[in-house]
C-alpha cells in the first residue's frame, strides 16, 4: 500500500478516517490473517501448536505480554514480527513528538497547533516499520530514559519556567505512543524502575516529576525474560507481573527435524561457499544433536539453556572448515567430513554455560564430549547399535553376528589409521579404504550410496566405533588418530581414560 496522500486535518475528516487504538487495529488484521489462513509468524519454527496459538489468543484478547523462556528461544523475534499485524500507515500530527493522532490528540504541542491551525493541521503518515520501539533492560536504565523528565536547556531556549508543561523530554515510551514497545530481559531492570511502569500498564497515566498531565498513551508492550528462577540478575516485581494479562512460555525445538530448518533458515552460508562445499543431512544431524546433548547433559547449566544460536554458529563453522581445507588443497568441491566437526569446538565453548564439574573438566573437553555423545546417539540412527549386540554376547551370538569384527580385528592387528585434518578428499578416501571390512559394512546397508556418500559414512564408523569403545580415538595436533582400544589402554602415558571406558567388557 502506498503512503495516502492526505495532508491536512480536514483532508482526513472529510475521507471518514475513524481512530483506533493499536490493540484494535492488531486484533482486527489478526483476525483477517486467521480467516486468509495466513502465517501469522512467518520463520517462526516449532511453535505451530504452542506459542503461536497462545500469542494469538494474547493478541485477540487485546493484552500486553510476556514472554517467559531462556535464550535463543526466538522472544524478541516474535516482538518484532507483530508489526506485520499493523495497518500499513497511520495518520500523525506532523511534528508531534509523541505520534498524536490528529482525530485524538494528547500532547500539549498537537493541541495548541490543532487549536491554532484548525482543519488546515498539516498531516504526516507513520508506516508500519516506525512503530517499533525496542529497549534493553540494563541496571543504569532511569525512569528519565523511559517515562521522561524536564529538559532545563529546552527551557531555556524557550525562555519557559519548570512550570510550563511544554520543557518536558520525553522518554521512550511516550516516544513509542501508538507503537509496539518491547523491554527486553525485564527481570534486569532495576525494581524502583519497574515500579515506574506500573500506572503506564493499567491506567495510562505519564507522571513526571511534579507536573499534572495525564497522557492516556496507547501502547501495545512486550516484554521478554528468562524464568526468574533460573536468573540471579534480578525478578519481576510481583506487580507488574499482575499488570501484564498473558505470560507465554517459550521453548526449544522439540525434534531434530525442527531444529534442522532453523538452522538452514538462519544459517549464513555465502553462495560460493554452497557451490563449493556440500553438507550431508548426516553431518546437519550431527550438529543437531550437539545441542540436545548440552541441554541433557549434567555439566551445562541448564538454567542457562543452550542457544538455537550454538547449532547456528556450529553449522557455520563446519562449511568454513571444509572450506578452509578446499581452498589450502586448491579443490573445487568437497564436502564436509566428520572429521572437520572438530572446528566446531569453538561454537560449543562460548554458548554453554558450564556447573561446578563442568568448569573442572574444562570448557573445551566439554565440547569435544558433547559431540563425541552426539556421534554416538546418531550412529545407533545409521548402523547397528554396538551395545545391543555386546548383550548378545555369550548366548547364541558368534563371530558372524557382529557387524564390526572385520573393522576391530583389523586394528587388533597392530594396524592403525591417521586421518588429517588437511587431507585432500581422494587422499582420505584411499584411506578409509584400507580397513578391512569398512566398506563392505557401507555398502551393506546403503546400496545406493554414491562415492562420497559412501567415504563419508565410512569414516563415521569409525568415528561411532570409537565412540562406543570398539576402538580408541585421538584428536591430536592436526590429525585424528584411530587405534584398536587395547593397545591405547596399555600406552597409559599418552591417553586418559573416562569410567566408562574401563567399565567396557567387550573389547570385540
């Protein structure tokens, strides 16, 4: 829609322009999108039943709301996207600080040129994205920078007395009339701060200092925070928590296939980076489940949450590192290797926040832990559980039953593989073809794989057989090293060892 044309007061009486209030004009274009079967959160994934029906009833209900839930759970996102449910434009009182509607004035400026100029008020038009004010609630916040306060140099320009309502500075909010305003993480606004909101929320009133004013604002607010059991920071005042009709619980995705869209929605991979690297579903997968293996792990805080941002960066960092490699072995494709997940490391060590233990064993062990469990929730996923098959051991399972003795016997045999980090593709394929049985156990269960698919899923055999203890694994400068699990456990001097890996009995 283009902006109107309408310039004056009167233009605007005489086009039968009616006001209304921003809760109004949102339900009303809510409703039209429900009866189009329009998205109303568009790129908002995994809230399809939860959230997003109860935003809409927030919505329809004409509340203010807060949304509860840690971070990376897309809150300020869904703030932001509610100016999709406001009129294109609105008419202004041109000049007018606070976005007088010209049919409703409120300030002192918009009634005294109203009064002045009369039908011939000269009309401005807000459009939509203007109507979005946004604050982030720190400790040195002051009611001056949210409500107001008086401007002595405005009165002194003037030549006003403190008196006279027209030295007044206004904050924000004010500032953000007939918008929506967002403060976000409200428990880390300072208590006598929130107080200050209260008056704002249920009556409409604006006080500042000593001056008799009331401003019926017409604000739709949205607030964010984390639970404020999970925050030292601070709280909500039980108050304000009464004055705000909806608190909505946020979440993380549910399922790997929901955290897999957001991921390939938010990702920033540059074209040459796709055309030049490609990423199977196996390595989106294993990236994935780094991050539901933090939120379940006993070393991450779990007041802290992990970020849908970890998988993000995360999936970044792996086309960059098979990237980085294609470009030192001047190869024109590639794609990314199990074994270029250890660049992700630096994505898992800032995005999680680590208890007690965790902070002994180190933020990077954490990581490398976190996805060496992710390797082995998904191998179970692509190949026979080895854990399954290690109960059979004993009754009527012999050598022919277990899928993986021609690989382990293989490195029983004093043999052992070094892959490095800057192997060229073929290189590494040549490789992984030297292991007894590792492609047969490949092609046995994927028939139809092509060349690269079948190297890839090859190395994540490897990768999962150490990962449950068939075989021993070491990241070391450069390169990964894979060697039957015996001979390491006998070298004590190069490579410690967790209580699960001494509790495996099955060695074969």
């Amino acid at each position: 829609m283009s902006k109107p044309k309408i310039k004056t007061l009167g233009e605007l009486k005489a086009s039968g322009y009616e006001s209304r209030s921003i809760k109004d004009e949102i339900r009303e274009n809510l409703i039209k999108k429900i009866k189009a079967k329009e998205n109303t959160f568009a790129g908002i994934l995994g809230y399809e039943d939860s959230v997003i029906p109860d935003t809409e009833r927030a919505l329809l209900s004409r509340h203010n709301i807060l949304f509860l839930g840690l971070r990376g759970q897309a809150k300020t996102r869904m703030a932001r996207q509610m100016t999709e449910l406001l009129d294109d434009y609105i008419p202004v009182v041109a000049g007018s600080e606070i976005n007088d509607d010209p049919l409703q004035p409120i300030s002192r400026y918009a009634l005294d040129l109203i009064e002045a100029e009369g039908d011939e008020t000269p009309i401005a038009w807000l459009h939509k994205s203007q109507r979005y004010g946004e604050k982030l609630a720190t400790p040195d916040v002051s009611v001056a920078d949210l409500i107001g306060d008086i401007d002595p140099i405005k009165a002194a320009n003037l030549k006003l007395s403190f008196a006279d309502e027209r030295v007044l500075h206004y904050g924000i909010i004010p500032r953000s009339n007939r918008c929506i305003f967002v403060i976000n993480e409200l428990p880390d606004l300072q208590a006598r701060i929130q107080v200050s909101l209260f008056n704002i929320l249920e009556e409409g009133d604006l006080q500042i200092r000593g001056f008799k004013l009331r401003l019926p604002l017409d604000v739709m607010f949205v607030f964010t925070a984390n639970p404020e059991d999970y925050t030292n920071r601070g709280s909500i005042v039980t108050p304000l928590k009464d004055r705000i009709e909806s608190q909505i619980l946020t979440h993380y995705p549910k399922s790997i296939e929901t955290s897999l869209a957001i991921t390939e929605q938010e990702a920033n991979i540059y074209e040459e980076q796709s055309e030049r690297v490609k990423v199977s579903d196996l390595i989106k997968r294993l990236i994935e489940q780094v991050a539901f293996e933090a939120r379940g792990s006993e070393l991450v805080d779990k007041k802290s949450g992990v970020s849908a941002r970890l998988t993000i960066a995360a999936y970044e960092n792996a086309v960059s590192a098979a990237e980085r490699r294609a470009i030192i072995n001047d190869e024109k494709e590639t794609q990314v290797w199990v074994s270029d997940m250890v660049g992700i490391i630096p994505s898992i060590t800032g995005k999680i926040e680590l208890v007690y233990e965790g902070e002994q064993e180190g933020p990077y062990q954490v990581a490398f832990n976190l996805l060496e469990k992710a390797i082995r929730t998904q191998f179970s996923q692509y190949f026979p559980n080895p854990d399954t098959l290690k109960k059979k051991r004993g009754k009527e399972a012999g050598a022919e039953d277990n899928p993986y003795k021609a690989i382990t016997r293989w490195f029983d045999a004093g043999n052992s593989l070094n892959i490095f980090f800057e192997t060229k593709d073929q290189d590494k394929i040549q490789l992984l073809y030297k292991v007894d049985g590792l492609h047969a156990l490949v092609k046995k269960h994927y028939k139809t794989a092509n060349e690269s698919e079948n190297a890839l899923l090859m190395e994540f055999v490897l990768h999962g057989l150490a990962a449950y203890s068939l075989i021993s694994k070491k990241v070391l400068d450069g390169k990964i090293e894979f060697k039957d699990l015996m001979g390491s456990m006998l070298n004590m001097g190069l490579q410690s060892f967790t209580d699960e890996d001494f509790n495996e009995s099955d060695f074969n």
